[in-house]
C-alpha cells in the first residue's frame, strides 16, 4: 500500500510545472508590487531635491523666475532634471506595477484551473 501510494505521489509531482511554483511566483509578485512604489518614492524624492537645488542656486545668485524663463537653456534644465526623471519614474512604476499584476493573474488563472481539475476527478 505504501508503494501505491509513492506512485500516486510521483504521478502528481510529474504534472506540476517544473519553473513555476506558485510560492515563488508570489513572492516576485509582492516584490515588484512593493519594489515600484519604492522606484516612485526614489524619483519623487529625486525631483523634490532638484527644485531645492534650483531654489538654492536662484537665491545666492539673486536670481529671479522671471528672468530665468527668458533663458532658453533653463527650459533645458527643467526637462533634463525634472520632467526626464518624473517620466521615468512613472514609467518604471506602472511597468512593475503591470508585472506583479500579470504576474497575480497567472497565479488565479492556475488556481481555477487547478480547482475544476478537482471537481473533475
């Protein structure tokens, strides 16, 4: 009876994928899920720090907003340190976001069909 029961027990773990356990395939999830808002803080955080950086540079050099607009290189600076960043940010966001969601999908889709597998049987 013992043997049986090893062979039932080999039979079954021959089904299962050999890459995907869904233990594992959760644990990517939560971590891209976790990993893009950390990316968002960072790029935030990042943009945050370069508007500071602008507000120092414009005060010791008695700069004034106005005037910086007429530059054309300050639109220059605007879209390489805050609008660059900004989107990228976002884009990496949405792109793990899009990732551990896939990836929860596929971990419902195989628990459904694994489900109507066992009301078959």
């Amino acid at each position: 009876m013992n043997m049986e029961t090893n062979e039932m027990v080999e039979l079954v773990e021959e089904k299962e994928p050999v890459y995907f356990t869904p233990k594992r395939v959760s644990l990517v999830s939560d971590v891209a899920s976790i990993l893009s808002w950390v990316v968002l803080v960072g790029f935030l955080g990042d943009i945050v720090l370069q508007v500071i950086s602008l507000q120092a540079q414009m005060k010791t050099n008695n700069l004034v907003l106005g005037t910086l607009l007429k530059d054309p290189s300050f639109f220059g600076y605007l879209f390489i340190n805050l609008i660059v960043p900004l989107l990228t940010g976002l884009g990496l966001f949405v792109l793990l976001l899009a990732a551990a969601n896939a990836l929860n999908i596929l971990l419902e889709m195989d628990y459904n069909a694994r489900e109507a597998r066992s009301k078959k049987a």
